[in-house]
C-alpha cells in the first residue's frame, strides 16, 4: 500500500493535467473547497465531469484544456492563465486534503486485495447446512472381523455419495 505525502501530490499536480483534474472532481465529491476557490473549483469539477450546474450528467466529460472552456472559465483566471492553471493552483493549495483522500482510497484498495477467494469464504450457517448429520457407529462387543470391514465399507460409501 503507497501512502501519499503532500510533496508527492505537489509534484503530481504540478506535471500532470490529468491529475489536476482528477483532484478538482475529488475536491468537489468531498466538498473540501475553501470559501476563495468554491465557486471556481464547483465549475471546473462540473466541466470535467460533463454535468451541468445542478450536478446533472448532460454533456460528455470535456478536459480543462478544451477551447470551450478557456472562453468560458476566463473569468476565474488571471489575464494569462488557462483554466487549467487555475485549477491547479486551487489543487495545489489542496494538497493536504488531496493526500487524505489518496490513502484513504490506497488503504481500501489494499484491504479488497486481502479478501479470500469464493471457494474458501463459507459461513457458519452455510457450513452447517452443508454438513449432514453424522451417526456414530455402534460396535458390537461380540462382532467379528467382518462386522467391523461391512461398517467401514458402509462408512465410505456415505462419504463417497456427498
């Protein structure tokens, strides 16, 4: 399991576009935009995601480096900046919070991995249901060798037919 610290995430961000908008749709599932970034970082995830602004999938998921939305998102950015520098510069002010949600998503994939395989994992009710009751043998005191050789072949072939 990969445990993310915050300079790994910086340093994603910073070289991956992809990343950067991966982080604004997990900022905004987990509604951690601070009070300067909401409104811009709301906008980016939805324009990522394809919905509209009531969180409605319409459109097909569209990247921040689309020509749309370089005309659409100018009013979120400096004169010079693309939506997707903005984006990540919200990311990177989020990158504590963009760690958490890495481990938190690393330690459930690691546990789905520990699970046993179908044929081992039974329950009790199951195993219980799936055993038959079992009769103990009487010996006789005064059987003799062929009493006890016509009970073991009686044994083995109950075995045998479940």
């Amino acid at each position: 399991m990969k445990t993310w610290t915050t300079r790994e995430i910086q340093k994603l961000l910073e070289n991956n576009d992809r990343a950067v908008e991966r982080a604004m749709v997990t900022l905004y599932q987990r509604n951690t935009f601070n009070s300067s970034s909401r409104e811009a970082g709301t906008h980016f995830a939805l324009w990522v995601l394809g919905c509209n602004s009531r969180g409605k999938k319409v459109y097909p998921p569209k990247s921040l480096n689309h020509p749309r939305a370089v005309s659409r998102y100018r009013r979120f950015c400096y004169i010079d900046q693309k939506p997707i520098d903005c984006a990540r510069a919200i990311a990177i002010a989020h990158a504590v919070d963009l760690a958490e949600a890495a481990n938190i998503k690393s330690l459930q994939r690691s546990e789905k991995k520990v699970t046993k395989p179908k044929h081992i994992q039974l329950t009790l009710d199951d195993f219980i249901n799936s055993t038959q009751p079992i009769s103990k043998p009487t010996v006789k005191a005064d059987s003799s060798w062929e009493d006890t050789a016509e009970l073991l072949r009686s044994l083995k072939d109950k075995k045998s037919d479940s």
